[in-house]
C-alpha cells in the first residue's frame, strides 16, 4: 500500500477500536482517548506523505495519541511523576511491536455501557468508538438523525468524565445490569457486518467476525445467562452464509439464490450448540426465550433448510408474532411480513408493511419501499413495483444495494 491517505484509512478501520482501547486504558478517559485517537490521524496525514508509510502504523498511531493524551495532561494540569515516567517509556518503545489487547476491546464495551448513561447514548457511543461507525452510518442503523447521534455521543463523552467513570470491566455482580446494553452493541456491530449501510460492499467481515467473538467472551463471562449464548447463536447461523451473500464483484445475493452447499456447516453446528446452550440456561433459570432466543430459532430454521421451498415459513411467521411481542419494532413488522408473504401470500404480507408506513422510525430508510417493491411485484403491479425499488435504491448509500435494487427494477420494465 504507496498512498499515505488510503493506509491511514485502512490502519483505522483495522486497528482504529485498538488505539482508542489502548490510549483509553493508559488515561482511564473514553473521550479524551477517541479525541486523541483522531489527532494522531491529522498527524499522520501530514506526516506519511513526508516520511513514508512507518513499518507498523498501528503502534506509530498509537504512540502518537498517546503523546497527545499526555500534553493536554500537561495543559490541564502539568506533568507529574506518573506521566512523566509513561513519557520516558513511550520514548523508549515507540516502535515495539503491536501488544494485543483483547481484553482492553471489552473494556472498551462495558465502560460504554455504563449506567450513568442512558441506553441510547451507550448504544451511540459504542458503535463510534468500538465499531469505529461514522455518525451518518449510526444514524441509520438507529433509524434517527445525525444531529440527535452527534448530540448523544456528546453527551455520554461529558457524562463519563463528570462521573469520573473508570476504564475497566465492572465487578461481576454489575455485569447483569450492563448486560442488554452490551449485547445490544454487540448484535448492532455484527448487523454492519452482516449487511452495511454504506460504502462499496454489501458485508463486513470483519466487523462481524469481531462481534461474534466478543459476543463468545460475554457468554464465557456469564455462562449462567441464556441470552449471550443465544446471540452467538443467532451471530453464528447467520455468519455461516458470508460466503454466498454476495458475488465476487460485491453485489447482494437473496436467500433464495444463494448456494446452500456452500453455507458453513461447522459454524451451523457451532450455532445449534450454543442455542441448545441458551435454552437450558433459561430452564435451568425458570424463563422463557429472550428476543436474541428467538431470533436465533429464526435463523436456525433457515440454516436447516435444503431449500426455500422447504423451509418452515410457518414456524418462522409464529416466531415473528412472538418476537413483535418481547422486542417490538417496524424492523420486526418488516421481517415478519416478508415472512407472511411466503407462507401466506403477497396481499397479506402487504397489509402489515402499510400498517408501519407512517413509521417515524422508517421515514428516509430504504427498508419500507424495498420490501413494499417486492410484494407489489409478487401480486402484479409492476410499475407501483419499479417506483418503489428506485425509492429504496435512493434511499440507501450502500453503493452495492442501490446497484442491486436498480437491477431488480430495471427488471420489472415499465
């Protein structure tokens, strides 16, 4: 990699939760850490296109905020014997090879996740500094707008700071408490993963891949939780299709046109253990499925399938009545009649989609029109069809979607 702006962009997608976690570990500050974070990639800016591409970019940038952390330690305050001692050593090891600190990634999650801040500023702020998200792409994951995102991450940065909020995993007995929140980041980080709401690629891998696996160290932390284990379960069944959800030129692949022989069974077998796992904690605990349960038991029956015609479209219309009633949304309504439509029929199907139309939580997404054009092609109103998916097509910054979706029009005719 020759262009200094393109390997800065890489090094922070890659490493960017890992220089935050480190700076944020050394300063015991959330917001000072991500502050810092993005100097250190101004700096680099100007420095890389002097000074070549260092051979390990991501310890130059992190030496590099952390040097940021210790001046304005320096303005604040100035320097006393414990900074001026991690200024000598961060002199002497500027160029030590990268120290893996997976732990540090977690902590990262759970000092997001702290009661002092409501859910919604816990969600924001964890997808900006864990997931590295643009605040554009955590709008729409959030169905809301940039402004209310930006406000939120403000705040939850102020209110860490007021609260004096360490940077560590809380006590075993305040995981509990902290523990939807940290899922709900979790599951958020693979759903990016799993279907991206903006750039040139329809999946992630890698976001994915790293919320499935700290999704597996929350359920090692809380083996006796049966919620943990069956969002890795839900994160594992859907993981298993990566390899056909889209073309090797990048461009979406539905359900139904994919390659089931070449879903990743092991990874469908991991799944189903982890689901047995869930429901036998929640037996053990004397509770029904929780929402992540039966989101998974959605996806198993899809992993299960030999075909689209032969999957339990049934069951899953049950499981999304069920679903609508422990963690209601318009995004559930949506699954759910997608759902319908196969067991029951388009005119079904359609009735509920209008029933969230007027969804505040949907307007500009182009979730609602790109499910209406499909049912509307499904019962024969072709041009009512083409309308909407050119609607969807707009509405979403996903270029490999808006390519997908024009297709499908463009299919329909006129």
């Amino acid at each position: 990699m020759t262009d200094p702006r393109r390997a800065v962009e890489a090094v922070w997608r890659i490493e960017g939760v890992r220089i935050v976690a480190s700076v944020a570990k050394m300063t015991g500050d959330l917001g000072l850490a991500e502050d810092v974070a993005q100097e250190a990639l101004v700096e680099a800016l100007g420095a890389w296109p002097r000074e070549g591409i260092p051979a390990n970019p991501g310890a130059w940038l992190t030496a590099v905020a952390k040097r940021r952390a210790i001046d304005a330690w320096r303005r604040r305050r100035g320097l006393d014997e414990r900074y001026a001692g991690i200024a000598h050593a961060l002199d002497e090891a500027a160029d030590v090879a990268w120290e893996p600190i997976d732990d540090d990634v977690l902590r990262l999650i759970f000092t997001a996740c702290h009661p002092a801040l409501s859910r919604e500023s816990q969600i924001a702020l964890t997808l900006r500094v864990v997931a590295g998200l643009s605040t554009e792409e955590i709008a729409r994951m959030l169905l809301t707008s940039v402004p209310t995102v930006q406000a939120r991450i403000t705040r939850a940065k102020k209110a860490l700071a007021a609260a004096r909020v360490p940077f560590e995993a809380p006590e075993p007995s305040e995981w509990r408490s902290r523990l939807s929140a940290v899922l709900g980041v979790i599951y958020l980080i693979f759903t990016e993963g799993y279907a991206a709401t903006a750039g040139e690629r329809w999946v992630r891998p890698d976001l994915a891949d790293e919320a499935l696996r700290l999704g597996r160290v929350v359920a090692e932390l809380l083996p006796r939780e049966p919620e943990p284990r069956a969002l890795v379960a839900l994160m594992g069944f859907q993981r298993s299709r990566f390899a056909t959800r889209e073309t090797a030129s990048g461009e979406p692949v539905r359900l139904g046109d994919q390659d089931r022989s070449q879903w990743d069974r092991g990874e469908i077998a991991r799944a189903l253990g982890q689901l047995r796992r869930a429901d036998a904690a929640a037996a053990a605990r004397r509770v029904g499925r929780g929402p992540y349960a039966v989101q998974a038991e959605i996806a198993m029956c899809h992993a299960v399938a030999p075909s689209v015609a032969e999957t339990d479209w049934d069951r899953i219309v049950v499981l999304y009545e069920v679903l609508a009633r422990v963690a209601p949304s318009p995004i559930v309504t949506l699954n759910h009649a997608a759902a319908v439509s196969m067991a029951s029929g388009p005119e079904e199907a359609l009735r509920l989609v209008d029933a969230v139309a007027d969804s505040a939580a949907l307007r500009g997404s182009h979730l609602l029109p790109s499910v209406r054009g499909e049912l509307l092609a499904q019962l024969g109103r072709v041009a009512e069809a083409r309308a909407e998916l050119l609607a969807a097509a707009e509405s979403t910054p996903n270029a490999a979607l808006r390519g997908a979706l024009r297709a499908k029009a463009d299919a329909l005719g006129d």
